[in-house]
C-alpha cells in the first residue's frame, strides 16, 4: 500500500477506505518513534468507536502507546497476524501492518483527515518543534 493513497490523523494513524470500511494502522513516522514493537492488545470486534476514541495499546521496547481510532463506526475486524508477529507493524505499517477494520457510520468524516502531502508537512513542524 502507498501511504499516497491513505489518510493520516494528527495521532499518527492512517485508513484506507474500502467501501463504508476504514481499515486503520499506525503511520511509519509513529513505528519509527516507538521502536520495536512487541506486543499490541487486540481489541474486541462489535465495538462502537468515536473519533480519537482509544481502540488499543502498543507496547514497544520503549514506550506504550495508545491507538485512536481516526473515524467512528463499528470495529468489525482486527488484524490476528499481530498477535504473533507484532513487529509487521514496524516491518511493514502500511501493508501486513495494519491493525483493524471499522465500518465507518460517517465516511465524511475521512473530510477531516490529512492527505499525505498534509501529513507529510504536519511531522515535519512537530519535529521542528
């Protein structure tokens, strides 16, 4: 997946729509700072998120983070793969990587999110800052 073709919140996570699906993970720029991942909590699925509502953790070598969801709707979906190989978030964030998929209740909301161009400029103010 090129991250050209996503879109990016301002907590460092991205979705590819499918449809009325978002399917989410955590940008490049957020693996790169976390450092190696080794163990993420898989939500539960039939869950109602909001917006920057937290859907999970991530634990790495030197931090937990939490995971916010970029849209609101229904988690249908998580990624097993991760409970294994958590690491494929750092390996591959756009691709293998990827952590759930929600069916959106409003895909307009997508409106509010960052293109690549956008985030792309958004990382390098916070890391002038």
């Amino acid at each position: 997946m090129r991250p050209e073709e996503l879109k990016f919140s301002a907590d460092h996570e991205w979705v590819r729509r499918e449809g009325k699906r978002a399917i989410m993970g955590i940008t490049d720029f957020a693996q790169e700072n976390l450092g190696d991942i080794v163990y993420i909590e898989l939500p539960d699925t039939d869950i109602e998120l909001s917006v920057e509502e937290e859907v999970t953790e991530i634990e790495s070598t030197k931090t937990t983070s939490p995971v916010l969801s970029p849209v609101s709707g229904k988690l249908v979906e998580v990624n097993l793969e991760l409970k294994e190989r958590p690491e494929l978030m750092n390996e591959d964030p756009y691709g293998l990587g990827w952590i759930a998929v929600i069916e959106m209740s409003d895909p307009a909301e997508l409106e509010n999110l960052m293109d690549y161009k956008e985030y792309e400029e958004f990382i390098r103010e916070e890391v002038e800052e």
